[in-house]
C-alpha cells in the first residue's frame, strides 16, 4: 500500500508538472534577421494569452530565441522588465517587455518582438534558412513558435526577410546560437535535446521533462546532459536499453517509465494519454520511441 500511494503521488506531481508546459505555434507575417543589427518578427491572429497565474513573465521572466542555418541568439527578458497590460496590470490585456536590446508585446491578436545590435552568432549572411523563434514564458513554460523558409524578400546578402509565413506544425528546437551542420550523405540538425531527463525519488524511476524546475517539483535529481530515460528507470546515455521491463508513459508535456504506471494504469493514475508502451524509451524529444 505504501509503495502504491507514493507511486501515485509522485505520478501525479509529475503529471500536474507536465500539464504546464503548454506550446503555441504562430503564422508569421515578417521574420526579418539583420546580421549584427536586427532581429524582429510579427505575428497577427487571435491567440491564448499566458496565464497569469502559472506562467506571468512579470514575476518569472521569460526569453526570446532565434536559430537559423548559421547561428542566432537568446535574449534574456527577465523579470523587471514586463508590465501587464489591463486593469491594474494584471495581464488581462497581455504583456509587454523593454529591455536596452528588445521590445516584446503579447496581446490576444497580436505578438510581435524587435531586437537591434546584437544578433549573437548569426551569419554569415546570405542565411539559407529556416530562421525559427521561439518566445519562452515563464517557468511552465509557455511557448509560442514561429518558423520562416520560403522565398527569400530583399536582397539576401544584406538581409533574412521572409514574409506570410505559415504556423509550424511543432515548436521547433532553439538553441539560440550555433551553426546547423549537414554531411554530404544525410541532412543533420545539431540542437539541444528539448526535453532533459530527471532521475526520479523512487526506485527505478525516471522521465524527461521540459527545461526548468519541473524535476525539482517531482522532488528529483536531473541526470547528466544528453541522458535519456530509459525502459530500466535510468537516465542513460542513448540510445539506452529496450529490454529493461519498465513501459514509457506518454504524458501531455513529455514521458515517464515508472513502475506504478504500466500497463493502462499509465491513463488510469499517472496522467497518461493512454496505455504505457512496452519496449520504448522515453526520448529527448519527450516522447516515447
């Protein structure tokens, strides 16, 4: 009985966790990168607002990345830097930071952000693209994404202009700076794993949780970088075991392998989205693979 009750409350600390992080891809009207000059995008529409409560960029900050082919750069938008907008600031009406880089401004039907002078390593330039972004909010977090390939606007040696561009289909990775490379036989992204494994306060017990404090909340340990979680409970070094015994459970914001949450009691009491997987890790993408 014991070791039932802890299972589900750390399960269920986990799955409360998870639930927070919450994605949010844009269409982009201009992505525009200037290298050593500029950085801005724009996004019209109708849009979810952070919430106030669990993801406000007033009291948690939050941060802007961009990543091309060459290069790009994280900007730092911390706390003291945001105001909300409505009713005696309470965000109501979204949010708005300034700091000496940037202007950021998230309202219902409107995100858009401008950088100027420093555009980390961006370039050189003619960037063939994609230039992603990905607007980071608080501790959940709350992402909202943008991506621009597509035909070039301007002349590209001076200029990435891309215009009208669609939302992606995910958020993508942003390392914010650090060039992607390819080989001459595949095509090959180096990013940041998205998700980091969390080595949990139970026997044989791990999951990959977004970036953040949501392995402390769970009252675990955060494995060595590039780990995954694997069908033994650890956190490993890929490409990590198959035949360990313990199933992954798929959660909203990322995956679990936990004993107490085989079979259909990964839907039943951990916050699965349904059934555990039998033979499949818990990858760096969040996911169970």
């Amino acid at each position: 009985m014991t070791t039932r009750l802890l299972t589900a409350s750390l399960t269920l600390l986990l799955a409360a966790s998870l639930a927070r992080a919450v994605d949010y891809t844009l269409p982009l009207k201009t992505n525009v990168a200037k290298e050593g000059k500029l950085f801005k995008f724009l996004s019209k529409g109708s849009f979810t607002l952070p919430d106030a409560v669990i993801d406000n960029p007033v009291t948690e900050g939050a941060s802007l990345c961009f990543q091309g082919m060459t290069g790009g750069k994280t900007y730092a938008l911390d706390v003291g830097t945001w105001v909300g907008l409505g009713p005696a600031g309470d965000g109501s009406g979204g949010f708005k930071a300034k700091t000496p880089e940037c202007k950021v401004s998230i309202k219902d039907s409107v995100i858009k952000g401008v950088c100027r002078l420093d555009t980390g390593d961006f370039g050189p330039l003619p960037e063939p693209g994609p230039v992603t972004m990905v607007l980071t909010i608080g501790d959940g977090p709350t992402r909202y994404c943008g991506e621009c390939g597509g035909e070039a606007r301007g002349n590209d040696t001076k200029v990435f202009k891309r215009k009208d561009c669609i939302e992606p289909a995910a958020c993508g990775v942003c390392t914010g700076g650090g060039a992607t490379t390819t080989t001459t036989t595949t095509t090959t992204t180096t990013t940041l794993p998205s998700y980091v494994c969390c080595q949990l306060p139970f026997p044989t017990s791990c999951a990959m949780v977004p970036p953040g404090g949501f392995c402390a909340e769970a009252g675990g340990t955060l494995g060595p970088a590039g780990t995954i979680c694997d069908t033994t409970g650890a956190c490993v070094v890929p490409p990590g075991s198959t035949s360990g015994g313990i199933e992954c459970c798929q959660q909203g914001g990322g995956c679990a392998v936990i004993p107490g949450c085989q079979g259909v009691g990964c839907s039943a009491f951990c916050g699965g989205t349904g059934p555990s997987v039998p033979g499949a890790i818990c990858g760096s993408d969040g996911m169970c693979q």
